[in-house]
C-alpha cells in the first residue's frame, strides 16, 4: 500500500507539471493559476483546523493581508513590473503570520463555536478597514504596477509561482502531521480538556498552529494580487472564499493530506467552469448549493476518507479477528 | 453635540435593535437546543421580507396582517429545512457540519430568490413607513414604532411560552443540558425540529420591518447574518437574554457611534465591541463557561 | 503519616442546587483511599474540584501543603495528581498507542515538536512498557475509539500513570467491566501501591473498596459524613441511614452484611 499510495503522488505531480505545456489556452491555463492557489490555501487551512478541530472562518483575512502588502509595496516602492514582484510573495506571507498571531491569541482562548464567530467577526472587521481607509485605496481598490509578459505567455510563470506554493504546502502540512506537533494538534481536535489534562501546552499548540496557517494563504493573496493587476476590497477580503476554503477541505476529507488538495481541484474548476457557462449568476448559486448538500450528505467525512475507510475496515476486522483468536486461547487478559 | 441628534440616535438604536434582537434570539435559541449555527437565518430574514413584499404587490395585503400568513409560512419552512438536511447531524463535529449545511440552504434561497425576484432592491410599502411622529424634537417613524412593538410583543410571548408552559419546560431543559433532558424523558428532537421553526418563524417578523425599514436584495443577507452572529456571541451563544441585550446594545452603540464620530465607523463599531468584550470575557456577556467536566 | 492531599471546606453549587456543603477530606501518603457515597452525595464534583476542571466557591485543596485551590486542570496535573473519567476520556480517532505518546510528549514545545518525528526509540519502548502492565500491548495499533469500555479504562490508567503522578484519582475504576478486570484493576493498584504512589478511589462497588482500600470516607448530600477503615464504615449506622435515604439497595447489603 505504501508503493500504491506514493505512485499516485507521482502521477500528480507529474501530470500538474505538465499541465501548461499541453494546455496552452489562457482561458483554461488561467482557470489553473486560481485552482492551484486554492489548493494551497485548502490545504493550509486544513494544516489547522482540520487537524485541530478549529474550523477557522476568516481565512480570507490572510488572503487580503497578502494581496494588499503585495499592492502597496509594488507601488510605494516603485518596483518595476515583473518578475521582481515575485520576491514579495514571502513577505506577504510574513505579514499574514504577523496579522494571524493577536488574531489568534484573541480568538483561541475560547471554545470551537465561539472560535468560528470570532473569525467571522474578524474577517469583517478587516473587509471594512479597507473599504474605509485611505491608504488601501478605498472601494476602488489599489492597481499594481502593470505586467507586460505577452498574452499567451502571462499565465504560465504564476502557474508555477502557484504551483510551487501547493508542493511547499503539501510537505510542510505533511510534515506536521508526521510529527509530535501534530499528535498534540490531532489530541486538541479529539478532547482539548483531556489533552490539558495530561499537560499538553493547548493555548501555545493551537497559536502556533493558526500562524502556521496563515503563511501559504497570505502567500496565495500576494499572487493572487500580482496575477489578476487590480485588487478590490471585496474580492480579496470575501467571504465565499473564507466558506469555499473550508468546503474544499470538508469536501476532499478534513484532517487528510489529498483532501483539500482534490477537494479545491473539483471544487474550485467547477465553480470557474460554472460562471464561465452560466452567465446567469443564480443558476449557478442553486447548483453550487445543491452539490454542496448532495456531498455532505452522502460523503460526510469527505471524498478520500470515503474511499480509504473501506480498506482500513478490512483492516481493522483482520485485526480484531486475530485478538479473539488471542483472547480465547490465552489467560484472560482485558476481555471485551 | 446637538443633544436632538444624540436623543435621536438613541432612539433609532432602541427601535431598531429590538428587532435585531428578535432575530438574534431565534438564532441563539437554535444555537442552545440544538448546537447548531443557523448561517442561514439572514437569508431567511431577507426571505421573510419578500414573503411580506409578494403579498403586498400581488394580493396587496397589508404588512402587518401579512404576518398572519408569513410567520406560520416561515415556521414551516424551518421545520423543512430541519427535517431533511439538519436532523442527520450529529457527533463531534456537528456545529462545524451545522455552518456548512445552513450555508449550502443559504446559497439555494438566495439563488432562488435572485431568480424570482430579480436582483434589483426593493423596499416594502406601506402608509405608516414613511410617516413620523415627534415627541419634542425627536421623531419617531411609525413602523419603527410597531416594530419596536412587535418584537417586545414576539419575545414576550416566547418568555411566556418558555417559563409557563410544559413545552417551555423542555425547551429550557434542552437549552441547559441536551443529555440531562434526554435522561428525564424529554424528547429532544421534538423539541429540536420546533425550536428550529421558532428560531425561523421570528425571522418573517424581523423581516417584515427590516424590509419596510431598508432596501434589499438578496445579498443583504451577508451584512446581516454577520451582524447577527457578533450579536449572539457578544450576548453568548445560547443566552436568549444575552441575545436581546446585546442586539439592542449593539445597533444602539453603532448609532451613537455614526452621530458622534461618523457613519462609516459604525457598521465597523459592532465589531470592534465583539473584539474588545471577547478580550476580557472570552465566552460572551451571558454565555457558559466552557464545560469542561466529564 | 503525612497528610499528602486535603480538601477543606469545600463548596459548590449548580444553579439552585448545592452539590457540595462544606466538604472535607484527607488522603494519607501511600494510602489507598475510598470515597463513596450514594448517588448525588458530590463525589464526582469533589473530584472535579481537587483536579481543576470545577472551580469551588468556598474552601481550599491542598496538596503537600500547597495551596493548589482553583489551579487549572494543566497546572494541577503537573504538581503529580493524576485522574482518570468516570466516561472514559480518551483520543478516539488516534491509535492506542498515539495515545499514550501525547502522554509522554506533553511537555513538548510547539517549535521543537514540529521538527520532531513522532517518536523516538525510547518513547515508543516507554508507551508500550505501560501498555504491557495493563495489558494491552496487542491493541497498540488499533483507533482508540474502538476499544471496548473496560479497554479504554485501562488506556486511560496507563496514559496517567505515564508521568508518574504522586496521587492517582480514580473515578469508578470498577464501573461497568467484568470481574476479570476488576480484580486486574485492584491488582494494579496494589502493585503500584506498594511502589509508593497514593490512590483515591471514588466507586459504587463496595466489595471493590472495602477489600482494597486503607481508609474509607463516606460522602452524603455534598459533606463528608464519617472517615474510617473499611470495617468500621461499613457498621456504622449514620452510613445506613445515608444510603437508605437513597435507594442505592445493592450497597445496603454489601455495607449492612459485608
């Protein structure tokens, strides 16, 4: 199994590598740039609260934080257009870390639900900042410093700009869930008191954690700024993205590694898909909604759980068959 | 400071924040009972209001009698909306599940709304919407009068039903302890189904007076779940009175805050009281500590 | 014998409801400890109480002659009290053995822990060293969450004997298993007795208490009602009367005939 599941990795890696040498369209190619920036922030998002348990609501936060460090350093520091703007993206990464840390000290000191109120609260509280103040150019937003790569060519450097960010994403979040961090974020999500109780440093993990998440994301902002030139204080501080974010985990499966990332892959190039064909924009909620319902529905825990908890069935029913075996034949030892 | 502008501002804080915190008692009664986030409560609202705006332009029935229809009408739709997406949740992570579902009912309604009623704004209509009556300086508009009392009259029926009758009984069971109640008999996911078509029935109310009050369209709805959600956290999720003082609280402090400073703060202001409350008191004003016994 | 935990004056209500009236109580170092009572009498809220997870609203817990009244459940742990659930806490969707390792890591940084594998050698060694005085190395790999009942109690004792507490609470460790694993239980105590760690046992099973522990208090309405040894608990009729009030049958007639 351990063979299977690393090939199919590959086979992904591979094919995304690829992608925009065989589809040269910008239409698609583009539909690609903003999946693939979805895919990380997926799968930051669910580095958090899929492990912890902490379903966070505000995550476009983050995002805005970074599209506007992007903005306003492209153009107070007169950068010239290209790719020296790329160099940004770390930075604005670190701004959504600094941002993340009161925000989380605040918002973390309270249970599950309130937590989710909180990010919501906070994420408005931001999108109305920029609305109102001046130097993030009000509701007419702030242009970036205009990039002239050639129309055909534009997409593919931010396609693998984008690219790269899911793959660093993906070993960091796997990292983490490989590690002792992540046992006392999976024990936080399973019982927090019980973990407390065994002295498990619960305020400190759980910080640490939101930061850790708001990196990627602030980072997908910041490209997400470069690429689309013109940034709105109600796009990048939305609060769809904030629920697709944590849909796409949900959907793919919370807490695993592909999930988010298969999740924002289905989710976010239908969605595309979907504005695209139906300029009619509330056929598109009905159907976005109805899927949403039928998936959650039938697939509660999500798509890759579905699939692999049948194997880890069979598994387990291996394992309880040979502890009866066990159990019978030796000296009683804890019976069921 | 013109003292008028101040007393106005007052009131219009009062008038319009008890019908908020109608609003934003249904939806933390649903919280306590069931444990579930209605994120759909401020589509539900606008869908109340244009409830109340098709009777009114195809039958041209009155708003207030409307609510005969509309208040029943939307008691049902919530019973719907429990039966078939809500009942099936459970488990560790049923709040979480709980926002994604309302949320997917939300985007439904709204596309549904978009499609029936355009997107353009409307606003209800009615003789007594844009007349006013003074008392000194200060004019009062008549529906935010009857609004104001509609929602006394609404929350004191639901205190009346809460604290006199069996069924009140259960409710307050479930609110305190859903296992305890469970325990002693009581049947929680009666009381579930009704408490959730409670918690939506207020919204045709709340809607009624917040369309005849402000223009919308289908997409109003983002602003005001938001606000009712920093209401019921600030008053504590689950506290039915924590919910009306901090509905009214809330638009009160807002108003104050646009006539003393400016208007673009006090949207900005709800927030910033969530912020600062939540420094000091992490679980709201009336909320429960976090349980945290076995 | 030095007085290791005491709990004095203890109050707190629910609502309108007292559970706990002026409650005292004494563990001796090195005792085994019992405290019953009939159903409601607050045990499981004194517990709360000594362990962190309730705060009280009058009087003090001390533990070697510290204050340690209204610590949080983390700080209480660490000063060497462990405690076990009467509905058995433990991580359902890790497996055993990931159970016990948070157990071990809790004092691990956040910064560290992220660059640190999951275990090491040693700790691995240690968690299944645990599990082996339970018994139940053979599920170490198994989702915690489908142990049966008496499984995770034994989980439950390993994970909190991992940071070797001075005082172990235990909340009905005899509650709803087999009599196989009851006298396991009581062995384990035993065992671990002799090594010098002190036990307080709140349980309904009176053959459980009255055949392990040193000293037994009798708990009744949210106050302690008479401290002894078993024997002389079991004959004295203010405890008779305390559970007649009650209808607690079964325990009349293992305290009344033994």
């Amino acid at each position: 199994m351990f063979e299977k599941k690393n090939l199919w990795w590959l086979l992904g890696a591979a094919v995304l590598a690829v992608f925009p040498l065989i589809v040269t369209n910008p239409a698609d190619t583009s539909i690609a740039v903003f999946t693939l920036l979805f895919m990380a922030c997926a799968t930051s998002w669910n580095m958090f609260s899929g492990y912890s348990g902490y379903i966070a609501l505000g995550s476009s936060v983050f995002y805005g934080c970074g599209a506007y460090t992007m903005a306003l350093v492209s153009i107070h520091a007169h950068m010239a257009p290209g790719a020296a703007m790329f160099w940004l993206v770390p930075l604005a990464g670190l701004v959504a870390m600094l941002v993340a840390l009161p925000i989380g000290w605040m918002a973390l000191r309270v249970r599950r639900h309130t937590f989710v109120v909180i990010t919501i609260a906070i994420f408005f509280i931001f999108q109305l900042a920029a609305i109102n103040f001046n130097f993030t150019g009000g509701t007419s937003g702030l242009a970036l410093p205009f990039i002239q790569w050639g129309f055909s060519y534009y997409n593919v450097p931010f396609y693998y700009v984008a690219l790269g960010l899911v793959i660093f994403i993906t070993f960091v979040s796997a990292g983490v869930r490989r590690s002792r961090f992540g046992l006392q974020l999976l024990a936080i999500r399973d019982d927090e008191d019980r973990a407390l109780g065994l002295g498990v440093k619960v305020t400190a993990v759980k910080i640490a954690g939101f930061t850790m998440s708001a990196f990627t994301i602030g980072m997908a902002g910041a490209v997400y700024a470069m690429f689309v030139g013109q940034i709105y204080p109600q796009f990048v501080f939305d609060p769809v993205f904030d629920i697709s974010v944590a849909l796409m985990a949900f959907l793919g499966g919370l807490g695993t590694l592909a999930g988010p990332l298969l999740g924002a892959l289905i989710l976010e190039s239908s969605q595309q898909y979907l504005t695209v064909s139906f300029s009619n924009g509330s056929l598109y909620l009905i159907l976005f909604g109805s899927l949403f319902l039928i998936v959650i529905m039938f697939m509660p825990r999500g798509i890759v759980p579905f699939f692999t908890d049948r194997t880890k069935r069979s598994a387990a029913l291996k394992v309880a068959e040979a502890n009866n075996q066990l159990a019978g034949a030796g000296a009683g030892s804890a019976q069921s | 400071m013109n003292s008028t502008a101040l007393l106005s501002a007052a009131k219009d804080g009062i008038l319009t924040g008890s019908v908020y915190a109608l609003m934003a008692t249904g939806l933390t009664l649903i919280f306590g009972v069931m444990d579930i986030i209605n994120v759909a409560q401020g589509i539900l609202v606008i869908l109340g209001a244009y409830l109340s705006y098709a009777l009114q332009v195809h039958w041209h029935i009155d708003l207030f009698i409307g609510l005969l229809i509309t208040i029943p009408a939307m008691f049902v739709v919530g019973i719907v909306i429990e039966r078939l997406f809500l009942g099936r949740l459970k488990g560790p992570e049923k709040t979480a599940m709980s926002i994604l579902v309302t949320y997917a009912v939300s985007l439904l309604i709204e596309g549904a709304l978009n499609m029936i009623f355009s997107v353009n704004d409307v606003q209800l209509q009615g003789w007594y919407v844009n007349r006013a009556f003074a008392i000194g300086s200060v004019h009062f508009g008549y529906i935010y009068v009857a609004g104001f009392v509609l929602a006394v009259g609404l929350l004191s029926s639901l205190y009346f039903m809460l604290y006199r009758t069996r069924f009140g009984v259960s409710v307050r069971a479930s609110l305190a302890d859903q296992t305890s109640a469970a325990l002693v008999g009581i049947d929680v996911k009666r009381v579930s189904t009704i408490c959730f078509g409670i918690g939506v029935a207020v919204t045709a109310a709340g809607g009624m007076i917040y369309g005849a009050t402000n223009s919308f369209n289908a997409s109003t709805s983002y602003d005001l779940i938001s606000r009712l959600l920093t209401i019921i956290v600030l008053g504590g999720m689950g506290s039915l009175g924590g919910a009306m003082l901090a509905g009214v609280g809330m638009v009160f402090i807002g108003d104050m805050v646009g006539v003393i400073w400016s208007p673009i703060w006090s949207s900005m202001s709800y927030f910033v009281v969530l912020a600062v409350v939540l420094l000091f008191r992490p679980q709201g004003l009336f909320g429960k500590q976090a349980v945290r016994v076995a | 014998m030095t007085t290791l935990l005491k709990a004095q004056g203890i109050s707190r209500s629910f609502g309108g409801l007292k559970a706990l009236n002026d409650c005292n109580l004494e563990v001796e170092k090195g005792s085994i400890t019992g405290l019953i009572g009939p159903n409601g009498s607050g045990k499981t809220t004194l517990f709360n109480v000594i362990t962190g997870y309730v705060k009280p609203d009058a009087g003090t817990v001390t533990f070697e002659d510290d204050d340690i009244t209204g610590f949080e459940p983390d700080k209480v742990f660490a000063r060497g009290i462990g405690r076990t659930f009467q509905l058995t806490r433990i991580f359902g969707r890790m497996t055993v053995l990931e159970n016990m390792l948070v157990a071990i890591q809790h004092d691990e940084g956040w910064l560290k822990g992220l660059a640190r594998s999951k275990s090491s050698k040693v700790e691995v060694d240690n968690a299944m060293e645990w599990l082996d005085f339970v018994g139940i190395t053979r599920l170490a790999e198994l989702d915690a969450g489908s142990l049966s009942y008496g499984q995770r109690k034994l989980l439950e004792l390993a994970y909190v004997l991992v940071a070797s507490p001075d005082v172990i609470l235990l909340d009905e460790p005899a509650g709803g298993v087999n009599l196989t694993l009851i006298n396991q239980i009581a062995d384990k105590i035993r065992t671990l007795n002799a090594q010098g760690k002190t036990f307080l046992i709140v349980e309904h099973n009176m053959e459980f208490v009255m055949n392990l522990c040193d000293s037994v208090t009798v708990m009744n309405q949210g106050s302690n009602l008479v401290t002894g040894k078993p024997a002389d608990v079991r004959s004295n009729p203010l405890v008779l009367d305390a559970y007649l009030g009650g209808d607690d049958d079964e325990e009349i007639e293992v305290v009344a005939h033994g």
